[in-house]
C-alpha cells in the first residue's frame, strides 16, 4: 500500500488510540448508489420539499404522499450492498481498533457488512410500528411488499404503519442518542466518514468529541463545519480512503501497523 505521511499519521493516529469512535452520514452510502440528500440534481430533496413529505405532520396528515416519496429510496435501499468504506470500518471493529459506528443512515449496510457496535441515531428500515395499537413489526417484508406493488402498509387492526425513521419534527430516539454521547465522551479518536455534519444533533458530536480532548479525522468531500477543528481532513471518496486506513490493522497486518 502507498500511503501519503498524511495517512501514515492517520493509521497512527488509529493504532494509538484506546477508543476510536465513527460518525458516517449519506456521504458513505453514495458508493453503494443510495443518494444523498443535498447534492445538487442528485440529492434526494432535489425536487421536493421535505416538509410536505418527510415531515411528522405530513405523514399523519398524508401518508401516502410520504410512501410515494419513499417507494423509489426503499427500493434502492434494499437492494443496495456495503461498498468497501462500511467493509473498512467494520475490519475495523473486527480488529480491535474502532469500538463503535454512530450513523445518521437508515439503509442498515454497516450492518449489512458486518459492523456490530452500530447506533442509529435517525433511526432505520429495520422495524415499523403500527400508528394505532403500537404494533412493533419487521419493516423488511413491508416495505418489499409496497416497493413492489405500492400497497401502503396498513396493520391488521387498520392504522397505517410507520418505518422507524426519525421524520423532521421528531425526536431522534433518546436511548440510543444518549448511548451514542457516551461513546463520544469517552473516545480520544473520531472518525467522521462522509457526513457535512449539517444536521444537528448528531453533527454536534465532533464538537463534543473535540471537547472532551479527542483527535479529529474527518474524510468528506465537502466541507463541513469542524474542518478547522480537525487534526487531520481528507477531501477524498470515503471508498478509497478508509479501506487504506484499515489495510495495516487486518489481522495479518497488525503487525505492519504497530512499525509504522
């Protein structure tokens, strides 16, 4: 592998480390054809107002203009696979070297590749529950049922069902919100893998990170925020750059790692 001293110091920085924390945002799932939701022509609010559909009001007031908006991303959601970034990261995990991923995705694909510390703090496709009785279902064969057919999930006691993502105008889920802080709070290294960190709150969490006297690495190709704050920025594709920075800690190159 050939590394610029920018990555070397990188891996150091990594294998020094006793706690590495990850925070990825849409920027990491674009590789795996799932677009994000601010890039111009390509972003997912590109053409709609994400008030009138992906709002909590709006869905309780017009579900299935929420349904119509989410057919086409579940679709791709679904079919989407894990692109080496989210391999990186859990070879990471696997290797002892990163204890947890924080993520603002709803697509399940750091799962999906194996990562197993993963808190998702706007929520996922995994599960929905029934607006009526409360009903806490498998999201999975629902939403494959309505991409296919458009049939709104409606549970058996007539309420419709909704997936458990976090809409604008909600509550990000306080359990894993608070999990996800004590992460931060206690790692001296963070990862942020293709997030603007635009959203709040979870894009405060390298701010809590820095405060708490932790090194910043922050890989994104926009800028963000926290730039100025960063130890060390890569403007690079998060596929290309995290497979090098997890390439020395695979299990027959830990080694390798520690003489760098």
């Amino acid at each position: 592998m050939t590394s610029t001293p920018t990555v070397v110091r990188a891996i150091e920085l990594l294998r020094q480390a006793k706690r590495v924390v990850a925070l990825t945002g849409a920027g990491i799932s674009t590789p795996s054809g799932i677009p994000d939701f601010r890039s111009p022509e390509s972003g997912v609010w590109d053409d709609v107002d994400p008030m009138e559909v992906a709002s909590i009001y709006a869905f309780r007031h017009n579900p299935a203009a929420f349904f119509d908006w989410l057919r086409p991303l579940a679709h791709t959601i679904l079919n989407a696979q894990p692109n080496p970034a989210h391999l990186a990261l859990a070879s990471l995990e696997a290797n002892g070297r990163l204890q947890a991923v924080i993520t603002q995705n709803i697509d399940l694909l750091h799962t999906k590749a194996g990562s197993r510390t993963v808190y998702e703090v706007h929520g996922s496709l995994r599960r929905a529950t029934c607006q009526g009785c409360h009903d806490d279902v498998d999201a999975q064969p629902l939403l494959e049922r309505y991409a296919t057919s458009g049939a709104l999930p409606i549970c058996t006691c007539g309420h419709i069902i909704k997936p458990n993502v976090v809409l604008f105008g909600e509550l990000l889920p306080a359990r894993v919100m608070r999990l996800a802080q004590a992460e931060v709070a206690m790692c001296d290294v963070m990862l942020v893998a293709g997030s603007s960190l635009e959203v709040a709150p979870a894009g405060d969490l390298p701010l809590l990170a820095k405060r708490a006297g932790a090194q910043l690495i922050i890989v994104n190709l926009g800028p963000t925020h926290m730039d100025r704050e960063a130890d060390l920025l890569f403007r690079e594709d998060v596929a290309e750059l995290l497979p090098q920075l997890a390439e020395p800690f695979r299990r027959h190159g830990i080694e390798a790692a520690t003489n760098l």
